[in-house]
C-alpha cells in the first residue's frame, strides 16, 4: 500500500533529484570567453576556459596585446619615416643589408634563430631571406605580376639564409648581401601563436583555443572536458572539410595553394614560393603540420609545402613529436604514421587515400 | 519497503539517469536555426535568415569602404567588394557550420549561429 506520507515524500524525492540533475548541467559549467581582433593579416580568435570571467577577460586581452607586439616588430611593409617604421625590427633589418648589423629585440632574434635551425633542418626549404623573390612577384602589394627571367634570376642570388649573420652575445643581425630582404611571413603568426598561449598558461587558465587564421593552438581543456577536434579544410572546395584531428597541448597550422594567389591567364599562381626554383611550390595542395610549438609548425608547414611529398613525409617522421598530412597534387592523401589513429578522414571521394 | 516502493525508487532512479543525458543534447544544440551574423568591426551590423527558397542581395559599409553580400539556397557570399585584395569576394559561397568569409581590409566577418561540429578549422 502507498500512503499519501509516502508518496509525497516519493515525489519530494523526484523534485531533489531533478533538481541536482540540473544544478549539475547550470552551475557546473566552466565559463568561456571569446575575443577576436584583425591582427597580421587575419582574424584572430581566442577563446578560454576558467572559473572566473573577469579573470579569462582580462588574460585574453594580454595574449592579443602580445601578439599586436610581436606583429609590430614583425611588419615588413611599414612605410619608411613613420613610427610603425622604427618599431619594426624587420624594417630596420632590411634597411641596413649590405651596411650593418642590427641590433634587435629578444622576440625577433628567437625567430631568426629558430628560422636559422630549420633552414639547416630542412635543406634550405624554409628561408625568411625570400624575400626578394616575393617581392618581384608582388605578394603583399597591390598587384602582382609574373616575373621575367632575368628579374627572378637576379632576386634568387639574394637568397641565401647563410648570408644572415647572428650574434648572440650583442643580439644583433646582418644581412651581407645589399638588396637582400627577409620576410617573416612562414614564422611571425606562428610565433605570436605561441608567445600567446605561453601567457595564457603562465596565467593559469583550465583551457584555451587560439586561432590565426587557421595557425591553431590549444591549451587544457574546454568546458565540455572533450578533447580539442580541429577540422582540416579540404584544399580544392571550401565549403567541405578533408577530415578532422583531435589535438592535446598541441599546434596545427597548414600552408596551401588556395589562399592567397592571382591569376595570369589560365594558371594560377600562389603565394608560397620555393626558394629553390623561385616559382610557386607545386607538388603539394596543402600540408598540414601537427606539434607542440606553433612556431615550429608554422615553419614545417610551409617547409614541407615546398618539399616533395616523398621528402616531407620523411623529414616529418625523422622530426620529434612532429606529425604531418598532406594533399598532394596528384590528390593523394598521405599522412605520417603517428596520425594513423588521431586523423579522421572524410572526403574520401575526391582523393586518394589509403589507410594503412 | 514494499516491492512497489521499490519498483518506484528504481522507476525514480531510471528516469533520472536517462534525463541526465537526454537533457544536455537538448540544451547543446537547441533548434536548428539557419541564420548568418554579418560581424563589423567587432559588432553585429546584420542577422540574415538563410532559408532554401529565398535570396537577397544587399550593400553594407566596411571600415573603408562598401560591399555587397548575396544570399541563394541557404548560401551566402560576399557578391562584391571595394577593398584591396578582394580575398573575401575570391572566397565564394559558404554554407555549412564553421565556415567563415573573413575580409581583413574592412573588418568583416561573415558566419553561422549553428554549433560547429569541430573547435576550430585550419586551412
């Protein structure tokens, strides 16, 4: 027999139980902030995850003001004569080729090291001393152009990152040849990428995604508890996604053909130039690279771009904690072998892919 | 305790287990709403129903400068534009949750209220 008694305490019961169900869903929840701003030539977004929203506010705004910094001393196409133009280690650099070292700050002597290691690395496949050749062609301009013969020619004996010579001891950088010209574009967002997830953590947050125009970085977790699942955009229809890669405490930045070219008749040209031939890159669509520093990752992106397939899947198994996928130009999907079980790919149909 | 309390405590119990995770599939991904948010300079300076059977077209004032958004069959692009690299107008349709039109010059960003089925795409 049920009692009235017993069955409102039954119903008590289910009203409590309801009741923590739902406090656990509300209240529960870590909070997010989002924060994006136009910064180095893309959207910047960075959202994070912790207790205390004026706190994540507050820590978000400091990882933008860091990035802004490292853009500034990073912008090479300051105009000469204007404060933007002092402050831009880059611009000072340039301006002295062939004249004398420069003395430069902490950041931008760390990414000329760093670039340093992986010229040598990669076999002269990433060289910030591109740019002359980017220059000929017009990227970063208003208009871009083919360059003739004889114009690539003389801009490609420029070329030479062993003709940057660092000093550790007085921090300072020269470019020997006059007319040479370095160019940060593989490295700078990777690197700001990274100094703003290195505030982020020092500033103890639970979780953050930080988002470069397609550099990514994350850090802990985000609310849900759920692993980080970043999409890889497929390189020949925009609107698709090749497949997608769960990402812990890592970086993931891909260089490819799509994004920023021009036409000149029938063919299309691209941005990412290989210092080797002076043309764009083209044995690869696009290049995915997956490793803990997004400075290290932007670099193999663009380096492994420029490779051949063959050559950029070796070096990315040689790599320490370095995993690479790429869409070559004959639509082949390959991948190193430590993505085997991280990577999920989607589009299967319009690409050859074998998972083995 | 009678096999009917019980059958209730159990009954109570069951309920409440599968409204544990029935619940937050509700409150994470709601109704599917089609809907695009024109951002501009950091705020919202549009919402545009995007449904299969209609399409508009209209002009909107960038940081230096207007362009021109269409939208068709659950589409939406940036039709034209007056800024410099045009890279925005080169993007093309988009349609799916995730996808975003960036227009760096002007400080534009296109996208879809609808929950990505990934964090973040790289590309």
């Amino acid at each position: 027999m049920i009692t009235k008694k017993r069955l409102a305490g039954m119903a008590f019961a289910v009203i409590l139980m309801i009741s923590v169900i739902y406090y656990g869903l509300i209240f529960d929840r870590t909070r997010e902030y989002a924060g994006e701003e136009f910064l180095m030539d893309t959207l910047v977004s960075i959202k994070t995850y912790g207790n205390d929203a004026e706190h994540l506010k507050q820590v978000t705004g400091q990882a933008f003001a860091e990035m802004r910094r490292i853009e500034d001393l990073t912008d090479r196409f300051a105009e000469p004569g204007t404060p933007e133009y002092a402050d831009s280690d880059v611009c000072r650099i340039n301006e002295q080729a062939g004249k004398t070292p420069v003395a430069v700050s902490e950041d931008v002597f760390a990414i000329l090291e760093l670039s340093q290691k992986y010229f040598a690395l990669t076999k002269g496949a990433f060289d910030i001393t591109i740019g002359p050749v980017i220059d000929v062609w017009g990227f970063g301009k208003p208009d871009q152009q083919v360059p003739g013969e004889e114009m690539l020619k003389n801009a490609l004996v420029l070329v030479n990152n062993n003709d940057m010579v660092l000093d550790k001891q007085h921090r300072t950088v020269f470019l020997k040849k006059t007319g040479m010209v370095i160019d940060l574009g593989g490295i700078a967002k990777g690197y700001a990428t990274q100094r703003a997830a290195d505030i982020l953590k020092q500033d103890g947050i639970s979780g953050a995604l930080i988002n470069a125009g397609g550099n990514i970085r994350v850090l802990g977790r985000k609310a849900k508890k759920t692993p980080w699942r970043i999409g890889i955009q497929d390189p020949r229809d925009s609107s698709r996604l090749l497949g997608s890669v769960e990402l812990d405490e890592e970086s993931c930045v891909t260089s490819g053909d799509y994004h920023r070219y021009f036409m000149s008749g029938q063919t299309r040209y691209h941005h990412i130039i290989s210092p080797y031939s002076g043309y764009p890159a083209g044995e690869n669509m696009s290049v995915t690279v997956i490793t803990k520093d997004a400075a290290v990752a932007d670099i193999l992106s663009t380096a492994l771009f420029i490779l051949s397939p063959q050559d950029a899947l070796m070096l990315a198994e040689e790599l320490e904690d370095t995993e690479a996928l790429l869409v070559t130009a004959a639509k082949q999907i390959l991948h190193t072998g430590g993505l085997k079980n991280k990577v999920e790919v989607r589009e299967k149909e319009a690409y050859h892919y074998d998972k083995s | 305790m009678t096999r009917a309390d019980k059958n209730l405590i159990i009954s109570v119990f069951l309920v409440g287990l599968v409204l544990y995770f029935v619940l937050p599939l509700f409150t994470e991904t709601g109704l599917k709403k089609t809907q695009a948010i024109i951002k501009q300079e950091g705020k919202i300076v549009k919402t545009v129903p995007l449904t299969e059977n209609e399409s508009s077209r209209f002009t909107l004032q960038g940081k230096n400068g207007p362009f021109t958004v269409e939208t068709q069959g659950g589409h939406i692009r940036i039709l034209e534009s007056t800024c410099p690299d045009k890279f925005c107008v080169k993007r093309g349709w988009i349609s799916s949750p995730g996808e975003t039109i960036i227009c760096v010059p002007y400080e534009v960003i296109i996208f879809f209220d609808t929950e990505s089925p990934v964090d973040a795409i790289t590309g």
